[in-house]
C-alpha cells in the first residue's frame, strides 16, 4: 500500500458523469490513505458553443469566468477542480505537426490551472495519474514535473475513429514516457508492453454490493408474462459492441426460448430484425438499482459482445455482475475472457457453440455452482485493484 502521497488524477470523465467510472472508484480507494486531486478535463470551445444551456456547461463557465469556484473538496482527502481555462477544440485538424502545435497549448492552459490548484492544495512530490487521457494531457510530465507517472489502459481507443487519427502517434509516446503503465485487462496490459516495459495487468473492481446482497422478490411486472427459458442481457445495446445477427440467429433456431435485453438501443438495435421477433423482449432502460432485479429474473445471462478492436481488450464489467448474483453466463471468447474468466463462465465463438453452451449452464446449473461464481466475483473488488496498482508504483519509486 502507498500511504501519504499526493495524486493528481487526470483522464477522460469528469467527476460529474452520470455512469460507472473506473476512474472515480480508483480515485476513491487512493483517497483513503493519500491526499488526491480529480482533474476534470478542461470545458473546450466547441462544447461551449453548442451546450451554452446545459447546467454542466454554464458551471464550467462560470468558473473560467471566475464567478464560481473551481476547487471542491470530495471528502476530508480529496478535492475536484473545473479548470478554470478553456482549450481549443482541434481533433479535426488533419495536419499533425498544427495539431501537435495546438495541443501543446491546450496542455499548457490545462497545467497552468492544475498548478493553482496544487499550489492551494500544498501539493508536492505527487504522482500523477493519467486514465487514457492521450491529447490533453500528453505534455503534463514535462510540465507539472511530478515525480513519478502513471497512464491507465482501461480501453483500446484507437480503434474508434476520433482517438485514431492523431491518437496513432502520439498514444505509443505516451506509454513510453510513462514510469509505469497499467491496464485492466492482460491484452490492454500486452499492448502497453510494446512501448513500455514496465506495463502491468492490475485486474479491475466492481462496485457489487447491490448485486451481492440482493435478496430475491417476486419478478418485474413486464418479466412475468414472458414464457420459456428466460436469456437476457442488461446494458447498452449497441451495434457496434453486440452481435445482433447472433442474437437473430439464437431467436430463429431457438422459438421456445426468450431473449430479455434490458438497456438503451442505439440505432442500429432500433432497425434491427430483432423487433419482428416474436421471443424477442425489449424491456427498455432500467434505474441501475433495478438491474438487479432483471438479471436475477434471467436463467442464463449473456453477452454476445463482437470481436473487434473496441471489444477484444474490454473487460465486460457486466459479467461480475451476473457472477455476483450466481448466475450461469454464456459469452463470446476472447483471449482476455479465456485467461480471466474461463473457470466460471461458458465461452462460445459460433451460433452452434452458443447453444449447446446455453443448453449445458441450465443443465448443469447449481447452488454450489451458484456459490463458486458469487465467491469468484467478490475477489473483483477496487481495493485489490489498486493494491496491484501501488504494487506496480512500489516497483519504481
């Protein structure tokens, strides 16, 4: 454990985000022995242009304006600073070397406000922790001078067309740079290990209290009429991180069978074949403390991810919280499932595999079974998250 420190925490998700961050529960479990301070990322000009009536923004205004206070303390060890500056929105410039020019001014105007701040906190000798924040904070090694560096992969960005394009340059500098990477998968872990050596897999924490401790009521109203083996997927339901031509493919082969996708749809689930299926239930999105209810209404949970560079290195938070309810899981293989979670989920490749698969969890279901997956998940915590975060700091200070 690292005890006494102080953290400057950056990355890409403001402290205020509505969804589960990896980042603010690593901020919090830091907090609870060392002093941190959470960078938003700085309000940049175009989101002001075209938000200048959401609340968020107005505040962030208001901040750069300095009508407001930017500095806001989380508990008795951890503060939140707005930036009190506003950066250039630049990802669309194609010419790196004027992108590379803007950015380092943009990482200027971010440093100049963090200082403040470390200088009202009486930070020193901090750490500074970057959550894939590859653009913003590319330049805050040199200029905040912390003592020691580290950059978190929780996911592969450049495979999405925004991180990509000056990403491909300047993210392999990064890792590089940094004293040490960590990652919460082993395929994010190896993929920093290409550019740095000191690049370690540190697992990753759920927050499955609300899981675990659910006790079992009577099923959701619109559960309760569906018929038959009960499949379902609690989630965004998005096209490019979900199979829908299996999910098809398993409704087709399989009438008897019910298929539950609890979650938003983006477009392309809203035009899918799925809505003309008649085993197919669309229940919608959910207040997080239902989902408990939902999956517990599941008899086997699924997730029918695609392999692509945006989900091969992913860890499906999703499936901890099934494991943590005891339930039997049929997912796609992908190295990183097979090496983390391969003893308590079923894993499958092909609509063939998927269903003998599915067929055999509600075979062989049991309370030991049951047991076995909610004890494995529990292992899963923050705690022992950063636990093997300080250890990959310990090696290097």
């Amino acid at each position: 454990m690292i005890t006494g420190r102080d953290i400057i925490i950056v990355g890409q998700q403001p402290w205020d985000v509505e969804i589960g961050s990896n980042c603010k529960n690593i901020a919090l479990e830091f907090s609870k022995h060392n002093r941190v301070l959470y960078v938003n990322s700085a309000l940049d000009r175009v989101s002001l242009m075209k938000g200048a009536s959401d609340p968020k923004i107005l505040m962030r205004n208001n901040i750069i304006k300095h009508k407001e206070t930017g500095l806001v303390q989380i508990n008795p060890t951890m503060w939140n600073l707005y930036p009190d500056t506003i950066v250039e929105s630049i990802n669309w410039i194609k010419i790196h070397s004027v992108f590379k020019y803007l950015n380092r001014i943009n990482n200027e105007r971010f440093a100049k406000s963090i200082l403040r701040a470390v200088q009202d906190l009486g930070f020193s000798n901090y750490i500074l922790f970057n959550d894939n924040d590859m653009f913003r904070s590319f330049h805050l090694k040199e200029l905040l001078k912390p003592s020691l560096t580290v950059y978190y992969s929780r996911d592969y960005m450049l495979a999405v067309d925004y991180w990509k394009r000056h990403g491909e340059k300047l993210e392999p500098k990064l890792i590089a740079d940094s004293d040490v990477c960590v990652a919460n998968s082993t395929y994010l872990a190896d993929y920093c290990r290409q550019y740095n050596p000191h690049s370690y897999y540190v697992g990753q924490g759920c927050e499955l209290d609300l899981f675990m401790e659910y006790t079992a009521t009577e099923l959701p109203k619109d559960v309760q009429p569906i018929p038959g083996l009960r499949i379902g997927y609690v989630g965004a339901l998005s096209g490019m991180r979900l199979d829908i031509s299996l999910l098809v493919a398993i409704a087709k082969a399989k009438p008897n069978w019910s298929i539950l996708l609890v979650g938003p749809e983006d477009e392309s689930f809203i035009t899918s074949e799925l809505h003309a299926l008649s085993n197919v239930y669309f229940l919608g999105s959910k207040n997080p403390s239902l989902l408990p209810e939902y999956i517990h209404a599941f008899d086997i949970c699924l997730n029918p991810q695609v392999v692509s560079q945006v989900t091969i290195g992913n860890y499906p938070r999703k499936i901890d919280e099934y494991l943590a309810m005891g339930k039997p899981v049929v997912a796609t293989s992908t190295p990183f499932m097979e090496a983390v979670f391969s003893n308590h989920t079923y894993l499958a490749n092909t609509l063939s595999e998927y269903i003998h698969l599915i067929e055999k969890a509600q075979n062989e279901n049991s309370h030991e079974l049951a047991n076995m997956r909610r004890a494995f998940a529990a292992t899963h915590t923050w705690e022992n998250s950063v636990a093997e975060i300080y250890k990959a700091i310990q090696k290097h200070l």
